[in-house]
C-alpha cells in the first residue's frame, strides 16, 4: 500500500500530461518550446505530490524494522509480581510515533494510556486505555500520537505467578507538516 499511492500521484499525472499533448497536437507543432514547459510542470506537480508519502513510509519503515537502525530509549529486563505493573511516561509530539517490544515468560497486558487515565489505574477505577495488547505473550505496539502530550506505557502482570519481562521502547517521530 505504500508504493501504491505515489503511483496513483505520478499515473494521473502523466494521464493529464498525454491528454494535454494528445490534444494539443495542432499547437505542439508550432509552440514546442511551450508544450515541454507545461507537460514537463505537470509531470514535476505530479513526483512532488508522490514524494511525500514516498519519504513518510521509508522513514516509518525504518524504524519498525528494529534494533539495526533503531536507537532503544529502554532496553531493559525485570520481574513483575502479580497484580503489579511496570509503568513508562513519554512526551509525544502529534503525529510522533512510539514503538514498544515486550518479551514475558507468561501471558501479559500491554497498554498505552493518557495521564488522566493512568490515574484512574493507580486509583482502581475503570479506565480506557488509547492501545493495548491484552493476555498476549510477545506484543508488539506500534501508536501514533494523535494529539500532543504525554502518553503511558504500561505493562501489567495478570497472571498468578511472578513473570520476567523484557521491554524495548523507542520513539520516531514524523516530519509532518
């Protein structure tokens, strides 16, 4: 789906680009000079168009691919009693994208939530989490902010034995404008 798009950009471009010369053929003759400029202005309308969503996947594809062009913020092991959570607070801008990697010995919940809903965990209250991964034994998370602020990561024991968790937590965050 990524290579799609930008060829949608660069096809349509090039149709409205032949229609202009198909029908133009009179005026071609006698203004090539002129024709070059506005096929060739089309044409360029149509790669900046592509080069956008070209430029976003590449870079999100760089950072889902992992550890080899990834820069951990959290690389780290440790155990959970049950009924215990391990907690990370992030500082995303919009758009920015976070990425987590979890690898537990047992089944696990996986969790990113805003300030105020962590605080109705810490509280016991009922909560709504943005994105999660529920009972799940390896999870992979990857959220993209969809307004600024901060944003929790939580991972949750639910099991009855203690577990040992390993996290890797990175952050990428996209030039849109």
């Amino acid at each position: 789906m990524k290579i799609v798009s930008p060829l949608i950009f660069l096809t349509i471009a090039g149709l409205i680009a032949l229609t202009v010369v198909v029908l133009g053929l009179p005026q071609t003759a006698e203004y090539p000079v002129g024709t070059l400029i506005l096929v060739s202005t089309i044409m360029f309308a149509g790669g900046a168009m592509a080069i956008g969503p070209i430029v976003f996947a590449r870079g999100t594809e760089n950072f889902l691919t992992g550890t080899r062009r990834t820069n951990w913020l959290v690389d780290e092991s440790f155990h959970l009693q049950p009924a215990e959570y391990w907690s990370k607070q992030l500082d995303l801008p919009k758009n920015g994208w976070f990425g987590a990697r979890c690898n537990s010995t047992s089944l696990i919940s996986f969790e990113i939530m805003d300030e105020a809903n962590f605080s109705k965990l810490n509280e016991k209250q009922p909560y709504v989490a943005e994105e999660y991964r529920q009972n799940a034994r390896d999870p992979v998370i990857h959220y993209r902010a969809r307004t600024a602020g901060h944003r929790v990561l939580v991972i949750r024991n639910d099991a009855v034995e203690p577990i040992v968790v390993g996290v890797k937590l990175s952050t990428w965050v996209a030039a849109w404008r």
